[in-house]
C-alpha cells in the first residue's frame, strides 16, 4: 500500500497498524509486550494494531519506538515480508500469533540400545 491521497484516513491506519502487527510478529513479540515496552495500555496497542487509535499519535511514536522503528519513521512504517523460510513454513497462512519466547533447541535423538553393546 502506497499512502495516497486518495486512500480514506481509516484505510491508511488501518495499513499502518496491519504493518505494525508484522513487525511485531517478526520479532515475535506478544501484544502485552509491546504495550509493556512502549509503556502503553495493551487494549492501546490492540485498536492501534486495528487501525482504529487515530487520535493517539503518541501511542504510536511510542510503539515504533518499541519496535526500534522510530529511526526509519520517515518511511513511515515501511512494507514488510515473510522471509522466504516463513513463507514455506506458513504455507500461504499469515502467522496469528507470537508465543513471546524463542523457539526451544530440538533434543538430540537418543541412541537405540542393543544387547551386547557397552556403554
């Protein structure tokens, strides 16, 4: 999405919070996060994230800034992408949610025992 003037106030917030929910996915941050970092309500960073908190400009300074987005804030939010990887592994689904931890190592698979084998 390009902000044209054409485009109603409602449709470029609501652009600019889908853009704020990737970044936040991408990082795999959980709403209540965000809000805790950028010092925020997190039903502030729901209707944000919904494109429906306009008159709160700060709140959205204050989240770009919790994203570490604020240096590039005159691009405004820029238009991200599912790394190709994400891409694979989603399939075409756009990812829901963040689980707000790293994903775990994956065990080693133990090794099968037989008899007459010492350890």
């Amino acid at each position: 999405m390009k902000a044209e003037s054409l485009l109603t106030d409602d449709h470029v917030l609501k652009h600019l919070g889908e853009r704020l929910a990737r970044h936040r996915l991408a990082q795999n941050l959980t709403q209540e996060q965000v809000a805790t970092q950028a010092g925020l309500g997190l039903r502030t960073v729901q209707r944000l994230e919904q494109g429906a908190a306009a008159t709160q400009l700060s709140g959205f300074i204050r989240i770009c800034r919790a994203l570490g987005l604020l240096a590039r804030l005159d691009s405004l939010v820029p238009e991200t992408g599912p790394s190709p990887m994400t891409q694979l592994r989603l399939q075409g689904r756009p990812r829901g949610r963040a689980s707000g931890r790293s994903a775990p190592a994956s065990p080693a698979a133990p090794k099968t025992w037989t008899w007459g084998e010492t350890p």
